[in-house]
C-alpha cells in the first residue's frame, strides 16, 4: 500500500465446502507516510452456524486492482461462547 492512498477492504465469510459467502462486509483505509496502517474491522457473526470458516480479506485500489489478499481459518463454536441472549439448539 502507498502512502496516501485510499485503500477498499472486502471481508468474506465463509463456511467450509461452501461455494457462497455466509458473510461479508466491507471499510476503507488510507495509509500513512512512514507509519503502519492498522487492518481491522468488525463482522457479526452472531447469526452463522458453528462450524469451520474461511476468512478473506481483500484490499483493490480506486481502480478495483487487487493489492493483497490474506485468508484465515477459523472454527466458530456455538457451544463454549455465545452472545448474551443467544438460545443454542440441543
């Protein structure tokens, strides 16, 4: 990423095996000259099932030209966390 330019992010989600994503979302960064540009961002996963995930993160410069790519695995496990209020089925 250059100093000074407008970074779009695209978050995906999604289920291990699966061919569409169960979520994504989307942020804008800029760098900073001479500084570290924080990625970060938020998604609500609150309504997904447990199971494994694929986390995508994309950053496209205002020409929609990929500049990086990072994927991670994740587990989602309903069981040992969830949000207050939040019923898990039995």
């Amino acid at each position: 990423m250059k100093p000074e330019q407008a970074v779009q992010l695209r978050y995906r989600l999604r289920l291990a095996g699966a061919t569409k994503d169960a979520l994504t979302a989307n942020a804008t960064v800029k760098g900073a000259l001479g500084q570290s540009t924080p990625v970060v961002g938020e998604l609500d996963m609150s309504k997904l099932p447990a199971g494994d995930f694929t986390l995508t993160i994309e950053g496209r410069d205002a020409k929609n030209k990929v500049l990086f790519t990072q994927n991670a695995r994740l587990h989602r496990n309903v069981a040992e966390y969830a949000p207050v209020g939040v019923v898990t089925p039995r």
